[in-house]
C-alpha cells in the first residue's frame, strides 16, 4: 500500500461507487475497485523517480464520475556505496617545480553515491608530505608546498572519497614535477682515462682512447655529442656514449696525429665544445701492390721486367725495397721466371682473348700483398695447319689420287691449296679437298722428275681467305712394280726357203736387269720358223715358202709376266728374178709394179725395173742432225732405206735412194722438202732397193701416166713391196697442210687400191687417240712422227694418207715427246697391180 484510500459516495439510495485509475503512473499502481486501497503494482526506484503522479476515478452505478490526482513519494533505501574515484580533469597529472601555493595540478577527484539522497565529500589521505592538497567538495587538487624536478620529478598522492552513507573509496595519482630549464650544459671532458692514440691502418670503428662526457644540472635536459671537426671524415662519435671511433684510413707516414672537436648539446639547446688531438702510432705496413694491364699479339710471347712492369706502380710505406713473387700462373699460358730475373709469358697457341695471373709485392721484413696483371691477347690471323707426310711410296704406272693433303685453320677460314716445285707438273692439286693426283703415270726405271733420281719433288702450299699460308715439302718415291715386257719389232722381211737368220726380236722389258725368255706359240708360220729361246734370233726353216706369215710370239720376264705379239714375216722371192704374187702365202704371180716418173735423184744408186740392189738391209743413220728432231730406226728390210731430208742436213745412203738434201728434195726442188721447211714437218722415204729419187709432182704437159716417163725420159718402177712415208711433226697446227705436201711427191695415186684390214683399221684409231691425248695433255712442243705403210697385202695409197689427213685422222707408229719413242704399228701393205695392166 502507498497510503492512499480513494473515497466516494452518490447520495442515491441504491447507487455503490466503484473506482479505477485513469493514470497508474506507467503501470507502477494499482486500485481496488471496492475499497479504493492503491498498491505498487510495478518496480519503484527512488534514484529514478523520487514520486510519481496517478488519478483516481470513482463511478457510480448512474455513470456519474469524479477524479482525484494523488503525488506518491518513492521513499530512498540506501542501496549503493562510493563510487571509484576518477580523474574528471582532461589535462596532464603535471605542474612546474617552483610552482605557486593554490596551482593546480590537473586533477579533479571525482565520485558519486548511487543513493540518491547520499552526498560525497574528498580528502587527501596521502598529501605527499603536505605539497598537495584536494578541496573537499570540488575534489580539485592544488600545490600546497615547494616542488623541486631536480630533487623529485613526480610525487604520488592519495584521494579518498566518502559518501554521506558512510562508505568510502580511494585513488592514488601521480604527478610530474615539470623541469625548468635553470642551468646549462656543461663543459666536455673526456671521461676514457686512456691515451688518446690509435695505430695507422686501424680498422673502421676502432676507439681512439676518448669517451666525451658532459652534463645539463636541469633534470630533465639531456646531452647529446657530434663532431664539429672530424679531421677530413677520419673519426666519428656515437651521439649518446661520445665514444669517438676511426671512420678513415689513418697513415703515420702521411699524418702522426689529428684534431678533433667535440661538441655536447642539452635538450635545453645550450652547448659547449673541446678539442682532442689524437695521436697516429707508426705500424710496419705491408706494402701496397696495385694491378697491371699488359698487352700481347696471338701465338707471341712477352718477357717483362718486373722492376719496371710489375713493380713500378707498387709502393711500399717505409720507403723499403720490394720485390714481385708468382703466385698464381694464368689459365690460357704460362709465366716462367729466368735467372735474369725477367718474366716470360708465353701464352697458349692460338689463344686470343683475356687472361690474368697474380704476384705478391713483398718487403724486406716479409709483409706482402698481392695484385692481378691482366693480359689481353690481341687476335692475329693463323696461317692453316697443313698435316703431310714427308714421303709417300707410289707404284709406279699408277694415276689417280696420291693423298689429301690435310690441313685445318683454327678461324674456320675457307683453305685453298696449290703446288709447286720442280716436280709439280707431274700431278695436279685440288685447290679445296687438297687432293693431290697424278697426272701422268710415273715410270720407275725412267723416272722424269728433275733429278732423275725417281723421288718427285713437289710443295704443297694451304692459304685462307686472308693470304696467310703454310707451306710443306712432300718427296713421292716412285716404287718398282713388275711389268709385262714389250715386243718392238713385229715386222721382219726373208727369202723363202733361205734358212737364213731374220734377226732378233727387238723386245724390252721396263723393270731394269730383267732378262726375258721366247716362245713361238701360235700362228700360220709357227712351223715355219725358228725362235732361239734366249736371244730371241728368228731364222726361216728350209721349208719356208713365199708369203706373209703371222707368228703369236709370247716373251717372259724372269718374274712371269709375259706379253704375247703377233709378228708378220714377209718371204719374198728375189725381185729382180720375180716371184708369186704375194697376196697370201699360198699364192703365186709377177712382181707388183708401181710407176711414177721424175728426175733421178743425185745420190744412191739410180735404176729401171730390176736393177736395184737387194742384198741386206740397208739402215739410214745421221749424225748431223739437230738433237730437236727425234727419229726413230725405221722398220727396214730386203735392201729398204731410210732418208731424212731436211734443210741443212746431207744424208748419205747406201743401197737405192729416195731422194737428198740436194737433189728433187731440197729447198730449190719443192716437193715435200720445200714444204718442209716451214710447215715443222720433216720427211722420210723408205722403200725397197730400186726406187730412185722422188721428184715433184708433173704438171702440164709432163704428166703421164703409167709407164711413160717424164720431161727427163727415165722410167722409174717401184718394186719391192715396202713403201713407207714417215712424218716428223714439229708443228701440230699445220698439219692441214700435210695433204698438198704429199700430193706434191707426184706419185699417180690410181696405180694403188685402197685396203686395209681390220687389225690395221683398230691401230690407226688407237694412234689416233693416242696422238690426241698427248696434244691435249701437253702445253709445250710436241713433236708427233705419222707413219704411213705399204707392204704386201693390203694396200694404203698416198691419196688414202691424203684422204686420212682431211678428215681429221693422224695415222702413227711413234709417238715422241722428246726423247721417247713408243711404237704403234698398223701394217698397211700394196695388194695389186702391175707394169702393164695397173688397178
């Protein structure tokens, strides 16, 4: 209950009142509708709401109404204590020494008691020995005594506050005595008691013996160090410590001692300075070695003096003498020190570029120190490496490849080769692979080389693309290989039936002191002859009849390599008594004539038909002749002979003649000699005994025909059955005129039929080719002797020579390239015709 009993009456008889609350204060009251009694029906809270406001209503039963407003007080229970004490004033807890009685010190105590009717009153109950005091309602703190920073900086005091209530609580604060700035910094001194000397070439940060030390009196003021000369950056101070430390390199020799000056700095910004001056010890210092630069070409060594390239920038403190020692050799070379002291770096071959090695300067008391020498290898160009062997064994007969010479160059450059030497012309080189080739085949029993000794001198030259070149000897030594012997003489000239000897074989064997063995092994007249195993003498058995005969002739070395040739013997009955028709050897018939007609000639013996001299065989030999024009012994036999006619040369004969240097031949007389003598042609007639001097061709009205004779009236017949026309050629280029020049001989071409067998068809082509291949092969001059035959059964007329040289064909048995001679030999021979009736 709240002490309210509401009360009202309606003065009706029968009427009751009821009664309620129009405003119940938020809920916080309740009314009894019969007795009015009002009640708390809600939480009261005195601190909240000291009282509070409701309404009453009473109604009666005839719906009329009143209202009444009652104040209720909420009476207050103590319910809380003090609160903690706080500090209400925002500023610092501070105040200045020597500050004024009464300044306060920025705190504000501040508590309250929750109980609204309770009232709360500060006090000191620590005063900091009576400097402070607290206003016991404000709660703000003032100085009451002498506050000094120096003696305190901060005192602590204790507040309490007590609530009406009774109950109490307490704070301690604390306050900063603020300094005043009252004094200046003090003078520097050095607080490190040791010597102020540090020893040259000190490291960095080493202490100098000084600790710089100065004070501010005023508490709060602190001091701080620098150097306002650091003599030129060689010293440094730590601004807290002021310890003074090395910050330079320090050298006795340059300065026994430096100045400093230090300067100490209060917070209060006075400050105060002191010089120090600080002694440099002497130390034996290592000497000081500084690098070097040198410069080399490739593949060149450098040979120093180390006084002057190595040592000559180094330096030693004292002043003392130095000396260099190796110490670590360069990689792309070597560094060799002579007993003169010099240097010697040599580097690798073929290296360019950069290289280092390293030495130590040292002092007489052993300090050393070391340094680098750099060395640039300047680039040159490098001649190529050639790889030879300095002799190379080659059989002999042999072309083709020798070697490749082997070179290699170290820039990759494009090697070209080349040959020189005495020798060269015997091989050729290939200017890229350096493949070395025989040009010729190479004879070990003539060797051609310059010496003769059979080694072929040669050098072989390798350059690059930049001229450099390499240059080595090769000697090629020519061995002996085994070969077939060769047969010269395939043709021999007999009498039927004689026994008489036809001579020996003519064969050669190329491998020196070879002896050689002969067999007859084949052919028509292998029963018909006789061959001395030894000598090779050929003789005609008894037997033997009139005709031409083949023999297979096989001729062995001692080593038994053979060669086997096909000999022609012709067996002829005596001309002058006439014989069988040689065309086969089973034949019979009269002597072949050939006619032509001319002058005779002014030496041999002169004749008609049937007086010529037919003993022996008669050889032409000439000693007069010039060593330029090479002959080779003509094929003779059965009174043939041999003429040269040549400008300047008399060539004496024996048996019948065809023509002198003087007669129908020389210069004056024309003919072939005339041509001869400025066409590089040289002449030679053979024929068997009886032909007389050839004159020129007849023209007008001394031409005849067969028998008849010309202007002089002799009658010349050729009998024998062996004509031969050799060439010498000196001048291939004119061999176009080769044609007229025989024609000029005035034989009557229609007296002869052109024949040839096979066998005489394949050695032309081969001469041909043979003739061919030296022309080309050979710059110098060539001297080619074209052969043309007649002998007995197949016939080659001088209008067939004349057609062979018009269409391009050389017809040869010996081919010459001074003084060598190889015999082809195709055997053309007269087939028909006669004095009376010619074909």
């Amino acid at each position: 209950m709240v002490g309210i009993t509401a009360s009202a009456t309606d003065n009706d008889a029968g009427d009751t009142v009821a009664y309620s609350l129009t405003d119940d204060a938020d809920g916080l009251f309740a009314i009894d509708a019969d007795t009015g009694v009002v009640t708390v029906a809600g939480t009261l809270d005195h601190e909240t709401a000291a009282s509070h406001q409701i309404e009453v209503q009473a109604q009666s039963t005839d719906d009329s109404t009143s209202k009444q407003t009652f104040i209720i007080q909420v009476g207050d229970v103590d319910e809380f204590d003090v609160t903690a004490v706080t500090d209400s004033d925002g500023a610092s807890d501070a105040v200045n020494e020597n500050a004024d009685i009464g300044t306060v010190v920025g705190i504000t105590a501040s508590a309250i008691d929750p109980d609204g009717s309770d009232t709360v009153a500060y006090s000191l109950t620590d005063d900091a020995d009576g400097l402070f005091a607290i206003d016991g309602t404000t709660g703000v703190v003032t100085v009451v005594g002498a506050l000094d920073h120096e003696a305190a900086a901060s005192h602590q005091i204790e507040v309490e506050a007590q609530s009406s209530d009774g109950s109490t609580s307490t704070r301690v604060f604390i306050i900063q005595v603020k300094d005043v700035d009252e004094f200046d910094v003090t003078a520097v001194t050095d607080g490190d008691g040791t010597a102020d000397t540090v020893a040259e070439n000190a490291a960095i940060g080493t202490v100098v013996g000084i600790t710089a030390s100065a004070s501010d009196p005023d508490g709060s003021d602190t001091v701080t160090y620098s150097l306002t000369d650091d003599a030129d950056g060689l010293f440094a101070i730590d601004g807290t410590t002021g310890v003074v430390t090395v910050a330079g390199a320090l050298d006795h020799e340059a300065a026994a001692s430096h100045q400093i000056e230090v300067q100490a700095q209060s917070s209060d910004a006075t400050i105060s300075t002191e010089r120090f001056t600080i002694v440099v010890t002497d130390v034996d210092e290592a000497p000081v070695a500084r690098p070097d630069s040198l410069v080399t070409a490739e593949d060149e060594s450098l040979t120093l003096d180390p006084e002057t390239a190595l040592l000559g920038n180094d330096s030693d403190p004292e002043g003392g003498a130095l000396h260099a020692e190796l110490v670590r050799g360069p990689l792309h070379g070597n560094v060799t020190i002579g007993s003169d002291g010099l240097w010697r770096f040599v580097p690798d071959a073929d290296f360019n570029g950069s290289d280092t090695f390293s030495y130590a300067v040292v002092d007489a008391d052993g300090n050393r120190s070391e340094s680098t020498v750099s060395i640039e290898v300047t680039a040159v160009n490098d001649a190529p490496e050639l790889i030879l062997p300095e002799i190379v064994v080659l059989d002999e007969n042999r072309v083709g490849t020798v070697l490749s010479a082997g070179s290699t160059d170290v820039e990759g450059d494009r090697v070209t080769h080349s040959l020189a030497g005495p020798d060269a012309a015997f091989f050729s080189i290939d200017a890229l692979s350096g493949e070395l080739i025989v040009v010729d085949t190479l004879d070990h029993e003539l060797p051609q080389d310059a010496d003769r000794d059979g080694r072929y001198e040669v050098q072989i030259s390798a350059t690059d693309e930049h001229g450099a070149g390499t240059t080595s000897s090769l000697t090629i030594e020519v061995a002996d290989v085994n070969e077939a012997p060769m047969v010269l003489d395939l043709e021999f000239n007999g009498t039927p039936g004689s026994g008489e000897s036809l001579g020996a074989i003519e064969a050669s064997d190329p491998d020196t002191g070879d002896t050689l063995r002969f067999e007859i092994v084949g052919g028509s007249g292998a029963a018909l002859f006789i061959l001395d195993e030894h000598s090779g003498e050929l003789s005609v058995a008894d037997v033997a009849r009139e005709g031409v005969y083949t023999l297979d002739i096989e001729v062995w070395d001692k080593n038994g390599m053979s060669t086997t040739a096909e000999l022609h013997v012709h067996l002829i009955a005596d001309p002058v008594h006439g014989g069988a028709n040689p065309v086969d050897s089973g034949d019979s018939g009269t002597d072949p004539v050939v006619s032509t007609s001319g002058s005779a000639g002014t030496s041999g013996s002169a004749g008609t038909s049937g007086s010529a001299n037919t003993s022996g065989s008669v050889n032409n030999e000439t000693s007069s002749m010039s060593s330029e024009s090479h002959v080779a012994s003509l094929s003779t036999g059965n009174g043939s002979v041999d003429l040269v006619t040549e400008s300047g040369i008399d060539a004496s004969t024996t048996g019948a003649s065809a023509g002198t240097a003087s007669g129908a031949f020389d210069s004056s007389g024309g003919g072939l000699a005339a041509f001869t003598q400025d066409s590089g042609v040289d002449s030679f007639i053979s024929g068997p005994a009886g032909v007389v001097s050839m004159p020129p061709r007849p023209t007008g009205d001394e031409a005849v025909d067969g028998d008849e004779t010309n202007a002089n009236g002799i009658q010349v017949h050729l009998r024998g059955h062996a004509l031969v026309l050799e060439l010498l050629v000196h001048d291939t280029e004119k061999l176009i005129d080769l044609s007229s020049a025989i024609h000029d001989l005035g034989l009557q071409t229609e007296l002869f039929q052109s024949m040839l067998s096979p066998h005489a068809i394949q050695a032309i082509s081969d001469a041909q080719e043979q003739i061919e291949m030296a022309h080309r092969s050979q710059a110098d001059r060539i001297e080619l002797v074209v052969r043309v035959g007649t002998i007995a059964s197949v016939s080659l007329t001088v209008g067939f020579v004349t057609w062979l040289l018009n269409s391009g064909s050389l017809v040869a048995t010996a081919l010459s390239t001074s003084p060598l001679w190889k015999s082809i030999d195709p055997v053309p021979v007269i087939s028909g015709g006669d004095d009376d009736e010619p074909s």
